[in-house]
C-alpha cells in the first residue's frame, strides 16, 4: 500500500546517525542523501526519507511529512488525484506527473488531505 514515509528533521545529519544505528539493527543499510540533502533509506519494499520542512518552517510531529501510497500506474495516480480533489481534498506542489530522482523516473501526484495532511501516490517508472 505504501510507497514511502518521509519526515521532518531539524537536524538531518544527527537524525541520520540515530536512523542508522536504530535502522542498522533491523538489518537495513545505512541512509543515503541525495541532492536535496534528504536521508534515504530504501529496500525491496520501499524507503524512509528524513528532511527538512519544505516551507522553511521549524519541523514537528508531521512538518516535513509525506505519507505515499502505491500506485500501480500512472492513471491510477491521476485517477488517486481527481478524486482526493473530488472529495476534499487540496492540490499541492507541482500537478500531477513525472519527476526524476536519484532513485529512478517516478510518476507522482501530492494532496493536503481534508485535515491538511500531505500525502503522496507514488508509481515508480523506472528505478
């Protein structure tokens, strides 16, 4: 069902150091950062990213927050979008569509939930 879960961090790097030692015992290899000076973690099943808020904003419990759900194309996310749009929910970021990343060509769309949520539907295109 998910594709990932990002939080925010005021302090990626010391956040990075916990998540490796905590996450390293579960078996899963150390963060990476990529350009945008997040932390990724990622396996078979998905990835755990850190960050910074986005808006400049101090982080809290769900500041810097993306839950992303698994899309299983890239209509089922325009699909995902229309009807969050539909019901409540709030356009966010770019439109939906294609953006490339250190981690492959991914097709995305963003939303605020009706309690102002960010979430995600993520389909990956190529990794």
């Amino acid at each position: 069902m998910f594709s990932h879960i990002m939080i925010g961090a005021h302090d990626v790097a010391v956040s990075r150091r916990f998540y490796d030692a905590a996450l390293g015992t579960l078996g899963i290899a150390p963060g990476a950062v990529d350009d945008q000076g997040r932390t990724i973690y990622a396996t078979s099943t998905g990835m755990f990213m850190i960050t910074r808020p986005i808006d400049g904003q101090p982080a809290t419990a769900a500041n810097g927050g993306t839950i992303g759900f698994k899309a299983g194309s890239p209509e089922a996310v325009d699909a995902w979008h229309a009807a969050g749009l539909a019901n409540g929910g709030i356009a966010c970021e770019s439109p939906p569509g294609i953006r490339e990343g250190s981690f492959g060509q991914l097709y995305l769309a963003y939303l605020r939930d009706p309690a102002g949520n960010k979430i995600c539907a993520l389909h990956r295109l190529r990794i």
